[in-house]
C-alpha cells in the first residue's frame, strides 16, 4: 500500500471509506472491519487490474476510486461464490 503515496493510518481510513461506499452502493451489510478490509485489498486488485491495461491511480483520491472499484467486485464475486 505505501507504494499509493500514502501511509498505513490513511490507507485504513480510505479504505473504510471505499469499503463503507461500496457497501452502499452495492447493498450489502458487512460492518466495519470488513469494509476496512474489503476497501484495502479491493485497492490492491483494482490497481493490479487497471495497471494490465495501463492506467495508474495515484494519490488518496486514486486509492479511494480503486478501493471502491475493488470492493465492489470482490462483493460480486463473493455474492457469485455464495450463488
């Protein structure tokens, strides 16, 4: 996560906060620890899927837009996995 240009304290709060948006956004109900964890490593797939096809999201502002991206499908393809 550093190499996003931010420190572990702000990628716990981001990715809350991209967690905690794609939890709205996609209606489910997961609770804090979980957004926290879906927000950071939802990051971490995102960038892994976008640099493929060479975009880069750098900055706060870029972690929470791959956080949320990220998050949204892992909740998918959680939701897919339960199906």
């Amino acid at each position: 996560m550093e190499d996003a240009g931010i420190g572990w304290i702000a990628a716990i709060i981001i990715g809350g906060l991209a967690g905690w948006l794609a939890e709205m956004f996609m209606k489910s109900n997961m609770g804090v620890f979980m957004n926290i964890i879906l927000g950071i490593v939802g990051a971490f797939v995102a960038n892994l899927i976008l640099s493929l096809v060479g975009v880069s999201l750098g900055g706060w502002l870029g972690y929470l837009i791959a956080g949320f991206i990220g998050a949204c499908i892992l909740i998918a393809v959680g939701r897919a996995i339960k199906r």
